[in-house]
C-alpha cells in the first residue's frame, strides 16, 4: 500500500508539474504574440484665418538728387574746400580752379569795352558835327537859291549882268552839293554809330562770358546733400570733357526703384491702389527699415524685353542710414486672402512636382493627401485645396507611418520665434 501512495504521488507531481510548464509557456507566447505600440508623431491642427497678401519686388536704392560736379573750364585745381562724405549745403565751395588765366581774361575784355564805348562816343561826336555841317549848307544853299530867283529876271531886264547871274548859279549848285554831302555823312555817322553799338554789345558779352568762365572755377555745391569721393586731386587739370569731380546726393527722403510685371501693374493701377499702399524696405542683411514709404510714380513705359515696368517708391531716411547703391526688397500688402489654411512647412512633402502631406484621422490613421499650396508665411505654408480646417497633419515623424497605420499623435508645439515670425507674417 505503501509503495501504490508513493507511486501514485510522483505521478501527480509529474502532473503538476508538467502542467505549471504548459502554462509558463502558453504565457510566453501570449506575451511574444501582443503587437506593438502606435509610433508617437508630432501633429499640428490645419489653421485657418484671414491672411494680409505680400508682395516683394527686387530694388536699389538711390539719392533722390544726385547731382553730378564736372569742370566748366579748362585748368589746374588749386584746393579742396569739403571733407569726402559729409554734408554740405547749397552753395558751399567743393574745388576751385587756378582763376589767374580767367581773371586776365576778364580784365582783357574789359578794355575792349572800354574801347568799344570809346568808338561809339565818338562816331556819336562825328553825327553831331554831321547834322551841324548838314544846318550850314542848308542854309547857304537856301541863300544861294534866293540869289538865283534874284538875279534871273534882273538879267532878263539887264539891271546886273550875265555874270553876276552865272556866279549865283554856280553858288546854289555848290551849296547843293554840300547839302548832298552833309547827309550822306550823317548817314555814314549813323551806320558808324550802329557799328559801334554792335561793337560794344560784342564787348559786354564777351567780358560777361569772361566773368562766367571766372566763376567757374568755383566749384559749388548745386543742392544740400552728401558729397562722394573725390575722383581728381589737387593738382590735377581738368576740362569740360572730364569725369565728374564728385556727385552729391540728396538722401532724405531716398529713393527705392524696383520693377513690377505688367499683370501686377495692371492689378494694382486698375484698382487704384499705387498711392494707397504702404511699403517697406528690407535691407540686404534681412532687417526692415523702421519707416515706411510710399509710392512715387511709374516709368512712362514697360520694358518689351522683359514685360516689366519700373516703379520708384520714396522713404524717409533721418540720419542718412540708407545709401544709394543699397540692395532692398521693396514689400507691400495689395491685398487680403481671407480664411486662409495654413499648416507648418515641415508637414508639406514635395513629390515629383507635386504636394503631399500626411492626415491623421479621427480614429488617429493615416493617409497621404496631395495638397495645392500657395504662398510661404513665416514658418508656414498656405494650403489652396486638399485639407479642411481643424484636421490635423503630421509635422514630424511621416517617415515612421504607412496609410493606414495607427500612431499615437502628440501636439506639435513650434519655437517662440517660429511662431512670432508667423504672426508677424
């Protein structure tokens, strides 16, 4: 009996042995079968509000005065009265020429003024004593005339003779004569004295051209503005056909020139909107100019060889900031899309050509969507057709999901200066 009990234990510890190891098995497999977890992906809610619309243009910046400083005359630059770069005002002096040969020059027509005047003054003395003479033969010859009409019927009756006749005869002809030529002298006189007033003309123009010629070797600032470099040194000869000297510029307000197409021109010119919009400038190394400008006037003509028309804009620029030359995207706001969509740019993948991005449904399952985008804002991309507001789209993490995979979907939270630059946007 006993051996039947000892027989009978073992084998039901064999039996429960046995089936504490199926069970430690079958747990095994349960836990080797369980699927694994959702991948977490970071997702972003599609945004929708009312959107300004931007538009940029590619500019320089340029004074608007630049006046250009050239020699006049011919000669040698004695000094530079201005410092490269400053400020200078309307009228001051920039360079002066070597004036000697052009003071000479003055002083030589001056005399030949004095000389013409001289010339008139007398040919002026010469019709005087002309129309004198002209006065005494006049009446010599109305004397002579009487004796003729005298002694012409005193002949006829014999009461003086033929010769006393013939005498006063000869006398008025002579007397004519001189008559004759008296006025043919005054009207010597009169043509000298036209010539001489020519003469004098031709000297006072000739002296005022002297006086211009002298002012000319001051070289004055025409405008306030800021003077540039200097291309010629003291010393050097100049003329007429040099470079500029110098250029000054008027800066405040500046002028920003940039081209627009034809079909934006159009959009805006048609809607009257050029004066009404508000521009600003963005500097070369990214930053806004702090004050804003407006629109100045468009060229007279768009350009056939690119369909572009050119536009100049003015801004307010104290304390000269803003140079000519400058490189400057000129920004506008011409209009408003309203109930714009908007994801985050990383949730938009380009495929041949085309945009995709990755929607998580309600029941957190993906799928691909091909999008129509738009405009870039900020951090963000306009989205034109394919999403609705509200979905949701996954901004990191597409690589780990397939359509139709479930994922575990956790709030895409941007950089505080990721989403100060899209509201500023």
């Amino acid at each position: 009996m006993k051996g039947n009990h000892r027989i009978i234990g073992g084998a039901a510890a064999l039996l429960v042995a046995a089936g504490v190891g199926i069970g430690v098995t079958h747990s095994r497999s349960v836990t080797a079968a369980a699927p694994p977890a959702p991948p977490s992906v970071l997702v972003a809610a599609v945004e929708q509000r009312d959107l300004p619309v931007q538009r940029e243009w590619i500019g320089t910046l340029t004074g608007l005065v630049n006046a250009s400083i050239n020699a006049q005359v011919t000669g040698y630059l004695l000094r530079q009265d201005y410092a490269e770069g400053s400020f200078v005002r309307k009228g001051q002096l920039l360079f002066e020429i070597d004036p000697r040969p052009f003071q000479a020059a003055v002083d030589q027509a001056a005399g030949q003024l004095a000389q013409a005047k001289a010339q008139l003054s007398q040919s002026q003395a010469n019709l005087v004593q002309s129309q004198a003479q002209l006065v005494n033969a006049e009446a010599n010859q109305r004397k002579a005339q009487l004796d003729v009409q005298k002694y012409t019927p005193l002949a006829q009756d014999q009461a003086v003779t033929q010769q006393d006749l013939d005498n006063a005869v000869q006398t008025y002809q002579a007397n004519q004569a001189q008559v004759a030529a008296a006025r043919a002298q005054i009207e010597t006189s009169k043509a000298t004295i036209e010539a001489s007033k020519a003469g004098v003309q031709a000297a006072e123009a000739a002296l005022e051209t002297a006086k211009v010629n002298l002012g000319f070797t001051s070289l004055s600032a025409p405008i306030d503005g800021i003077a540039g470099t200097a291309t010629v040194q003291v010393g050097n000869l100049v003329n007429v056909s040099s470079p500029a000297v110098t250029t000054i510029s008027t800066l405040d307000p500046i002028k920003a020139v940039f081209t627009v197409s034809e079909q934006e021109y159009l959009s805006l010119a048609r809607a009257d909107a050029l004066h009404k919009l508000q521009l600003k400038v963005i500097l070369a190394d990214g930053s806004e100019h702090p004050h804003p400008g407006r629109f100045s006037f468009a060229d007279r003509q768009v350009d056939p060889n690119t369909g572009a028309i050119q536009m100049t804009a003015l801004f307010p620029n104290p304390g000269n900031l803003l140079r000519p030359g400058q490189y400057a995207k000129v920004r506008a706001v011409v209009g408003e899309n309203r109930g714009a969509l908007l994801v985050p740019q990383p949730a938009v993948t380009e495929l041949q050509g085309g945009y995709e991005v990755t929607v998580v449904g309600q029941d957190n399952r993906v799928s691909i969507r091909t999008v129509q985008v738009g405009e870039r804002v900020g951090t963000k991309w306009v989205v034109q057709d394919g999403l609705k507001p509200g979905e949701r789209v996954i901004v990191e993490g597409q690589a780990k999901v397939k359509p139709g995979n479930q994922v575990q979907p956790k709030p895409f939270n941007p950089t505080p200066s990721d989403s100060a630059q899209s509201r500023e946007n």
